[in-house]
C-alpha cells in the first residue's frame, strides 16, 4: 500500500490518503482499484459520440477497440501525461507534502502581507493554489520538509498521552457507523455488478 496526493478539482486542493489507514476495509481497497481502473479503461473516447458514429453498433466496437488498447496500455505499464505527474509527485511521502504545502502556505501569506494583502480578503483555495504553484517552483520546499519532519521526530514528548488525550464515544461511534455505511454501499454495488441480467421471458406460441 502506499500514500497519495489526490486532487480535490473543485476545491483546487488535494487530500493526502494513505491506504493503509484511510482504505484498510479490503472491499471498499477493491472497490477504489476497480473505479480507478474503470477511468483508466475509459479514457481517450472523447470522439467517440453519436455524430461520429451514427450506428450504435460501430459506436460500441470503436469504444470497445479503445477500452482494450487502454487495457493493453495498463499490462505494459504505461501511464497518461497527467498520471506521470501524479505518479512523480506520488514519489513523496503525503506527510512531506503536508508539510511542504504547509510551508509554502505560510511563504505565500508572508509575501501577501508585504504586498499589503489582506490575508483575510482571500479565498483560501487561491492561496493553495499558490502554494501549488511555489512547489512546483521551488522543490527545495520538499527538502526542507524532510528536514523539518526528521527534526520533529527527533522531540521527544515528555507527557503520558494517554493520560492526557482522551478518546470519544461519539467519534469512534460515528467513525465506525461510518465505515460500515461505506461497506454495505461497495458490497451491494458490487452484488449489483455481478447480477445476471434477467431475460425476457418468451411466452409459448399456442397454435389452432
């Protein structure tokens, strides 16, 4: 398993999701790779529409041919331009990225204000953009990221956490309703995948 960086489009934002933790139910793993592969399979069929292809039969084949070339594309390890990006990105842990984002965050703001602009007076989703933006310019972010998480590690907390830090009923009622929701979802999404289509049923010709 494995963490990634996964890009919130409307929010131009992204949430760091680490598998292992945020996925650990198996079906609702499952679920996540075949919807994942599904976009995969399905990519590339922008021309594949009615005015190009009149016949419904046609229309299914060529997409068809494309969804198997995809496939073929997958066994062999190939990724499309913007899942190279991602996957090079995807390189650094989530937790670094946190941390870089946070960083370059705060660059940002400082350069607002001596620019006299109201942090106030900006959306936050632009201010991540930035910062989006300030990383791609500036990789040393990320270096100084891993620096700064090595240091922290480093700190040793000299209080009993468990003494101090008490856990909630209503959280870990709610976490848990939660991930059952979502495993009853996926497991009747997944029935519904595999449930024979019903066939029409032919009523005997009765002949006089």
């Amino acid at each position: 398993m494995a963490q990634f960086d996964i890009q919130i489009t409307k929010a131009k934002d992204s949430l760091q999701v680490d598998s292992d933790v945020d996925v650990s139910d198996e079906e609702v793993y499952k679920w996540c790779l075949a919807e994942g592969i599904k976009v995969y399979l399905n990519k590339g069929m922008g021309k594949i529409t009615k005015a190009n292809y009149p016949d419904e039969e046609k229309r299914k084949e060529a997409a068809l041919e494309i969804a198997m070339q995809n496939l073929e594309d997958l066994k062999a390890g190939k990724m499309p331009k913007r899942g190279r990006v991602s996957a090079k990105a995807g390189k650094v842990p989530g937790k670094v990225m946190t941390e870089a984002r946070r960083l370059a965050k705060n660059l940002i703001k400082d350069e607002m204000k001596r620019q006299q602009i109201k942090v106030s007076h900006v959306e936050a989703s632009e201010i991540t953009k930035a910062a989006n933006q300030l990383l791609e310019a500036d990789p040393s972010l990320i270096e100084q990221a891993y620096k700064n998480l090595e240091e922290r590690e480093k700190v040793p907390v000299k209080i009993d956490i468990k003494s101090v830090i008490k856990t909630s009923p209503t959280k870990v009622a709610a976490a848990e309703a939660k991930k059952a929701k979502a495993k009853a979802a996926t497991s009747a999404k997944q029935a519904a995948m595999v449930q024979p289509k019903a066939r029409p049923t032919v009523q005997p010709t009765v002949r006089h």
